[in-house]
C-alpha cells in the first residue's frame, strides 16, 4: 500500500515526466487579493496568468497546494467532523496549463494517472462533462465528451448542472466548464445492487469526487457577464486526502496515515477511543484531527488569530475544536497544542514550516485556547444565571430567548448548537428564529460599516504587459491601461491601472507610494497604491477628462525616500535581533512607511532594555559601516544556499529578489525598496518595545531625520533638566531629590504628629463641666480635616462623660467634628449625625454625617465657626432643643 507522501511525489512526478515544472505551493493566507482571504484552489496563485495581467514563466505547472475551505464562496465548515470527506484545510494536487495543451490532453493523462499508475479500476470510475446552460447561454461540452470517449464507456459519462460542472473561482474572476472523476468506492455487491452512475453527486459517502478538470475560458465580470479570457487553459485540482483514501482501501479519509497519528494521539490524551462512527465523540475526534492542521498551517503562514478578517476565521476553527473536545470528549484544558508535534512531523519534507516554528505555535495556541476555555466557562455561568433566573417565566416557557443566544453567540463565542446542547440537557429549547433575527441585525450592521462597491474596469489602452520601474526611476511618462470606480462608506474613489508606473504597490509591509499622475491637463493626487496580486493599482479621487491622453506618473520621493531608510532599517534589525536575541526570533510583521518602522517577532519574553540597547548599537554599527545594499535577482534555491531570510507566508516566484547588507549580517529575500547605502539611513533609534499577541513582541523605532528629532528632544529635555537642578549629572541629583524629598515628609508627619499631641493636651486642659459631662468646644489651628478627627479620638480616653466640638477653618473651607461619649448619646437622647446634619451643617453652608457618637462636616462659610461652637454648648447644656 502506498503512504500519502509516496501518493503525493508520485502524481508531482508523474506530471514532471510530462513536462510540468514543479512550484512550491502559494501561502494558504492571501495577501493582495481583496476577493480572498485564504488560498481556496490551486489556481488561486495562477489568477492573474488566467486573466492575462501576467505571462506564465512557464506554460504547464504542478504543484501541492495548502488550501482552505471555511470562508466565502467554496465554505465546508460545518461538514466537517460530520462527515469523512470534508476538511477545511487540505491539499490539492494540480496540474496547469496556461494556453498550453487544452481538453484531450488533461483528460487523457488524468486517466493514464489514476487507472494505470496508481491502478484504480476502471469499473469504479465515472466522468461528468457539463451538460450546458441555458440562461447563461452555454452549450454542452461536446469536446470534453468526445475527449473523455477515447477512454471511457459512453454510459460512464454523465451531464452535469452548471451547479457542478462549472468552476468559478468567487463570485467574480476567472471559470469555465468542468469535468469531475468520481470514484465509486463501495464493494463488488453493493455496486451490483445499486447502479453507481445514481449516485454521482448525491452525497453517497462512497461514491465520491476526486478530480476536478477545469478548462478556463471565461472571466465573470461584476455585472455578471462572461467574458471570454484572452487564451484557454487548464486547471485541474485533486483532493489528496480523498485520494489517498481510495488508495489505501479505506472507507473514510480520517482512517489513512494522513490523520491516523492526530487520531492516535488524541486517545492518548484523553483516554478515549476513536471507533469511526457517528457518535458525539467520534465526530469530535474527526473534527480536531481536521481543525488543527487548518490552524497550524494559517498561523505559521503568518496568519495570527484575532478578532476581525481572516483571524477571526481561524479563531473560529480554533473555537469549534475546543467546543467539541470540552463538551465530547470531557476535556477542559488545552488540548490541540499538544498535536503539533505529530503533526509537524508528518509534514516535515514537504511543508517545514510547522517544524520551525513548532514552539511559536504552541505557545499562540495554547494561549488562544486557554482563552476560550475561560470565556466558555463565563458563558456557562451566565447560562446558569439565566435558568436559576426568572422561575416563574421558567415554568411557563422553558425557552432560552434569541437575544440571550445571541449574546451567548457574540459575547461569549458559543455558538448556537452549544447553546442547543447545554439548554437540552436543562430541558430547555432554545428560540432560534430570534437568534436569526439578532444575527441579521448585526450582519446590516456590519455590512453598512464595510459595503464596498466595486464598478467593472473600464480598459483604455489593451497592452500585454504592465511593468514596475520605481526600484530606479520616481518619474515616467506612460499611458492608462484600465481603470475603475470604487465606492465604500460613501467616498467615491478611482483605481488605476498604468503600463508603466514608478509607484510601489504596498507589499511586504511597505506602505504605498503618494505622488501625482498628470494625465493631459488633469493632475490627480495618487492617495496610495495598492497591490491585487500582481496588478499595480494607483488610488485617486477622481479622473481626467481624457484618460486616452498621456501620464506623467510621479511618486512624492521625500516621502518614499523615508520609507527606503526605514526599509533598509527594518533588515538589519531583523539580523541583529536574531544576533542578540538567537536565531529562534522570526519575522510576524512589519510595517514600514514614511514616519516610523514597526517590526514584530516571535520572541517569548520581555525583551530587556539591555537587549534593545544591544540590537540598537548593533544597527547604528552597521549603518556606521555604510555598508553597500546590493540587490540581485536569483533563483530561489541559489538564495536561500546563501543563507537568505525567507519569511514564511510569503509568495516568492523562481527567479527571487535578494537585499544584501553585508552577506556575513543580513540577506533576505524582499521585493521593497531600499537606500543605496546603509549609511544613507542617518542614526537608528528604537521608541518602545511591547507584547502584541503570545509569543510576539513589538518594536517600533526611527530611522534619518526623525530619529534624530527623537533624539534632539530628549538631550534637550535632559539639559532643561540638568539646568533646572543645577547638576552635571541629573540622574545622581533627581535621585538625590526623590531621597531628599522622602526625609522631608517623614519629618512633617512626625513634627506634625507633635504638634497634634501638644494641641490634644491643650484642649484637654480647656474641659469645662457642662450639664454633667466634660465640654471641649474651640475653634482650633490643623492642617486638615483629618486633624480635627484624630484630635477627637486623641481626647476620647482621657474622659468618661464628654462632649468634643472642634471646628476649623482650612484655607477657606469650614471643617467640623462632633464626638460624645455612647452613654451620654444615649442618656440624653442625642445623635451626633444628626446634630451635625440639621444644626452645624446649615451654619458653614456645607454637608456632612457619621454615627451617633461622632460625626463631621465640611462647609464654604467660615464665618460662623464660634457659633457652632456656641450652638453644641448650648445643646450639650439643654439651654436648646433638638
Ligand atoms: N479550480 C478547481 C477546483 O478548485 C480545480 O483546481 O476544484
């Protein structure tokens, strides 16, 4: 039996003896691609080839593409783990042509491979062509049926809807008819009992798709209309997992060595076993054996979980997994991060990317996980809250209402079926049409915050290709070659497309160029510049009169000139981290635009101040050194031979572009733009350090001018400082003063406890007897009011009867206590709080309460201090009522 890695180098080679060169498969997360967030197809990385932006290097290709099915148009989510055939991540295998061969050739070696290399038997096999469509105005693929003829029985080719037989790649973009290879997996009896052919497409978990032939020929435009592509070509893809399952004889893809060793692993965790039904608990397995690969591969293609966009899609995935083993499997502590190790293994030869970054993983997905166990257990709570909460409604109505799901959904990442699950098990229903009708609510909301309303593109001037220049030139005269309207929250705006443009299109953490486009008379001020795919997109707020005229294209070159020094900047960082820090620290993300550079890297701790110290000296070396960048073009394998810095998730071609500073120090594979020397790049100086997800810190410096303005104002502070202090070396002297400034305070409070006991003895030798207690009413000298109250507690042991009335004026403001003995509070009937409320407060103006034995008060009248005093005397005497 054949291992998946042999079924894989077998179809790679298969197609090499054909011709086919062999390409790396293309990051699964999509950078500059507005209509995708994560590779989908083996064709994605082909898109503009198919659409004519870009000639192919070569006119056939294969490859094994990371793909990942959870988000727009091609969505498996919530199949997977249910079924044994569905993932979200997995990987096609696909072969190419681009204007190349056409039908008879990918038909007649899609079935030399299957039926004599690997041997499927051909009585297993079906083929659907597409039977055409009428309101799209399609004909049935009479030459697919005539190709497929040559090798297969006429009765074993079946017409297919547009639904499954015509490939689009989203809603717009390229896509042509199909033809798909089914395999009929069920045993010589079964197939003798029920006619194969039936169940083609209608979801027999035996009977399944395996290759999908696509033959492009159209480009779907937002209106809707086909457009005929400029050449023909070919675009096949082959599920790998599904594959290997028919190979290896299995009747589900989680029971071949592709997912067998997650599965093992996961009984060993838990202690449970994994019997390849449909239980809860099997479907739990089946969907963490599926979920993690979708997790590691997006993460170590750079992809970090988090609240919006694409991370939110893996948190997503992350969160699903979670659910099912906490509420399956009875796990509630991390669980997937521990399956990386299996995993990376398995994919060592062909993906090593989870191999080296192995640590990094674990440590975001452990963190990620450990979150949401602790968000599962608040929602938990707040689900009991609401069954212990309101029983008579309980008794009624045992329904969980749609605004609670919903919160339980948006707050708290329960998802409904959880919500389902633990209200089922409290005899509870769960009100799920108000759920859909607070869900719809938030969608609105959102979608008004986002909509984006993108017009077809408008072609002027039809050229083959579109060139970049501005690595050496900041000015050409060149001509439009498309442009389109772009509408969101309101602003309408213009993209355009150039022959040649000297505008960098914001890539590899560099920003976009600002300049200006003079198309005959008309100047437009280009906002930013854009990349989708390879399509350089200049933005503007309007267009000219006549874009058939001549442009002038411009970039702001103060500004871009910036951004090189920070560029260069950012590359010898990376070096002199990895040098002060080790070798372990990766790139996460950068952002490098005119005013500052932001670098991000996989690092587990602080890094300390030291450490910046180090990596700062280290880079201000090196631009010391004014070391020549030299910028080469080679062949991938050759650059990273000489130790070239690749960053994982990046798409790099054949032929690389390598940025050199020195080869001993920095070498990285980079398509930005970068200073002549490293000199150029003045001074370097680092702002601040910090945490911006687990397991990966940022730095954010200055680079030229503004790291010397950095610089400027803080000697300039520090003189200030020193000349305020009058010292040389005001570090010493603020130290001093902070020193200095302690002794003092401690001093104060001593000299003020002091004269705080000398006042104490003094009144308590003013006590006159009054009404049978002793009375000590003045209007005394204290700092605050707090005095005034430690007075009181000062005098109280030294008397048995009393009565205390002290008032003081505090710069300005009344302060007023009032202390009596407990028996003579209660003897006499008196409440301090409320002598203090309706008699001394209204005569300073002011508020104030306490117990019944002693209370304060504060006021803005100081004018009448005597006469509280003369007031509680009175009371104290009985000469006033109360
Ligand atoms: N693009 C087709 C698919 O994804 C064939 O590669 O199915």
């Amino acid at each position: 039996m054949m291992t998946a890695a042999e079924i894989r180098r077998t179809f790679l080679e298969f197609f090499q003896n054909k011709s086919h060169t062999i390409v790396p498969s293309a990051p699964i997360t999509v950078k500059n691609d507005p209509t995708l967030m994560f590779t989908n197809a083996g064709m994605n990385q082909f898109k503009d080839i198919f659409l004519g932006n870009k000639p192919p290097a070569c006119p056939r290709v294969a490859d094994t593409q990371k793909c990942l099915r959870v988000s727009g148009k091609h969505n498996d989510l919530e199949e997977v783990g249910t079924d044994t055939y569905h993932h979200t991540m997995f990987e096609m295998l696909g072969n190419w042509s681009f204007g190349d061969y056409f039908k008879e050739e990918a038909i007649a070696w899609a079935w030399e491979l299957l039926t004599e290399v690997y041997q499927i038997p051909k009585e297993q096999l079906y083929v659907t062509v597409f039977g055409g469509d009428e309101k799209e105005n399609l004909s049935p693929d009479q030459e697919a049926r005539a190709c497929w003829g040559k090798h297969i029985a006429r009765d074993r080719i079946l017409p297919g809807s547009k639904k499954d037989n015509f490939w689009e790649m989203g809603d717009t973009g390229p896509c042509g008819p199909c033809s798909e290879i089914h395999v009929d997996c069920r045993s010589a009896a079964e197939r003798e009992e029920t006619d194969g052919r039936e169940l083609v497409n209608a979801g027999h978990p035996q009977v399944i798709e395996i290759w999908n032939l696509v033959f492009m020929e159209f480009n779907r435009l937002n209106d809707g209309v086909l457009k005929p592509l400029p050449a023909r070509h070919v675009d096949t893809g082959m599920g790998l997992e599904r594959l290997v399952r028919v190979l290896q004889g299995k009747n589900s893809n989680y029971d071949t060595d592709l997912f067998t060793p997650l599965i093992r692993h996961t009984e060993k965790l838990t202690g449970l076993k994994y019997a390849g039904g449909d239980s809860n608990t099997d479907v739990a397995f089946r969907v963490i054996a599926d979920h993690v690969r979708a997790i590691c591969f997006t993460i170590a293609d750079g992809q970090l979980p988090s609240n919006t966009g694409a991370g939110y899609v893996i948190r997503r995935i992350l969160r699903r997994a979670v659910r099912y083993y906490f509420s399956f499997l009875g796990i509630k502590a991390p669980l997937l991060y521990k399956l990386i190790d299996p995993l990376a293994a398995q994919f060592d030869n062909v993906f090593p990317g989870l191999e080296q970054q192995k640590d990094f993983l674990k440590k975001v997905i452990m963190e990620e996980e450990s979150g949401f166990l602790r968000t599962l257990d608040s929602g938990m709570k707040r689900m009991e809250e609401y069954f212990s909460g309101d029983r008579k409604e309980q008794a009624l109505d045992k329904t969980v209402d749609g605004r609670t799901a919903f919160e339980l959904y948006d707050t708290f990442g329960f998802p409904l079926d959880l919500t389902r699950l633990i209200a089922r098990e409290r005899g509870y229903l769960v009100d799920e049409k108000g759920f859909g009708v607070e869900m719809q609510k938030q969608k609105n909301r959102s979608r008004q915050a986002t909509a984006t309303d993108t017009e077809d593109w408008v072609t002027i001037h039809d050229v083959p290709r579109m060139t970049f220049v501005g690595y050496d030139d900041l000015l050409v005269d060149t001509r439009v070659v498309k442009y389109r309207g772009i509408t969101s929250k309101n602003r309408r705006q213009y993209q355009i497309v150039l022959e040649t443009t000297p505008f960098y299109g914001e890539s590899g953490g560099q920003v976009g160029d600002t300049g200006t486009l003079m198309i005959g008379n008309t100047r437009l001020e280009v906002t930013d510049t854009k990349k989708e795919n390879d399509l350089i997109i200049h933005l503007t707020g309007g267009i000219a009169e006549d874009m058939h005229a001549g442009v002038t294209a411009r970039v702001d070159a103060e500004k871009r000139l910036r951004t090189m020094s920070n560029h260069s900047a950012t590359h010898l960082l990376h070096a002199a981290l990895k040098e002060v820090l080790g070798k372990h620290v990766n790139q996460k993300g950068s952002l490098v635009n005119p005013e500052v550079l932001r670098f991000d890297v996989s690092h587990f701790a602080k890094i300390s101040d030291q450490q910046l110290h180090e990596t700062e000296s280290l880079v201000n070396e090196k631009i010391r050194e004014n070391i020549p960048v030299v910028i080469r073009e080679l062949p991938k394998q050759e650059a990273l031979k000489l130790g070239a810095m690749a960053l994982f998730g990046e798409k790099y071609g054949d032929r690389v572009r390598v940025v050199t500073m020195d080869p001993r120090f920095s070498i990285e594979l980079c398509g930005g733009t970068h200073v002549g020397h490293t000199g150029m790049i003045g001074l370097f100086t680092i702002t601040s350090e910090s945490a911006v997800a687990a397991g990966v810190r940022r730095i954010e410096a200055l680079t030229g001018g503004a790291a010397i303005r950095y610089v400027t104002d803080k000697i300039t502070q520090h003189k200030a400082i020193s000349e305020l202090l009058k010292a040389k070396e005001p570090l010493k002297a603020v130290e001093k003063l902070l020193e200095d400034k302690a002794a003092l305070e401690k001093q104060a409070a001593a000299s003020a406890a002091k004269e705080l006991s000398r006042l104490s003895d003094m009144l308590a030798k003013s006590a006159e007897p009054l009404g049978g207690l002793s009375f000590i009413g003045k209007v005394v000298e204290v700092p605050d009011a707090d005095a005034l109250k430690q007075l009181c507690f000062q005098l109280k042991p030294r008397f048995t009867t009393y009565g205390f009335i002290l008032a003081a004026d505090l710069q300005g403001k009344a302060a007023v206590a009032l202390m009596l003995d407990d028996a003579t509070a209660a003897e006499k009937n008196l409440d301090a709080a409320g002598i203090i409320r309706e008699k001394l407060a209204p005569l300073i103006r002011g508020g104030g309460g306490g117990q019944k034995t002693f209370a304060t008060a504060g006021g803005k009248d100081i004018s009448r201090l005597g006469e509280v005093v003369e007031t509680v005397k009175n009371i104290l005497a009985g000469r006033a009522s109360l």
